[in-house]
C-alpha cells in the first residue's frame, strides 16, 4: 500500500567553487605539469613532485592558510588530484 504522504520539498544545493579552484581551471599552469602544487588565492605558494614536500612548504610559506593542493596533469594525464585542508 502506497503512502498518501508527499516528498517535502528540497532546495537544491549551491555551490561556489573556491578562487584557488577557480584559478586552477582557468590556468594551464604548464610549468608545473606532472607536479604537485599549493593554491592560496590565485597564486601558487609551492610546488613539487612530492605532495608531503608541498604541503611542509605551502604551510612554511603562508602559516595558517588554507591552500588548495592540486596535482597538475600532464596533457597524457585524463585527470586531476585535488584535495584541501
């Protein structure tokens, strides 16, 4: 037997992505290609092909930022790593 009760209206949900995420989409940031870098706002604080090496320097660079950590592909590559503290 079905329920005569309704579904209660959900809004849907907004999202703005971050300025850092924004400046890595629009970016081509070749120069760092195959490397993993640090974000904070649109300039990137570090950059390496370690993630840990990254993130001890972005946190040296900028004490109590939050950047966001970006693995950038190279163009074989058919993804991006990202993550953010």
């Amino acid at each position: 037997m079905a329920s005569s009760k309704s579904k209660p209206d959900r809004k849907e949900a907004s999202y703005t992505p971050s300025i850092e995420f924004q400046y890595l989409t629009r970016e081509p940031l070749k120069e760092y290609w195959g490397e993993w870098v640090a974000v904070v706002g649109e300039v990137v604080v570090a950059h390496s092909a370690s993630a840990l090496d990254v993130h001890s320097k972005a946190m040296e660079a900028r004490p109590g930022s939050k950047p966001l950590f970006a693995q950038i592909p190279r163009p074989e590559q058919a993804f991006i790593s990202v993550w953010a503290l």
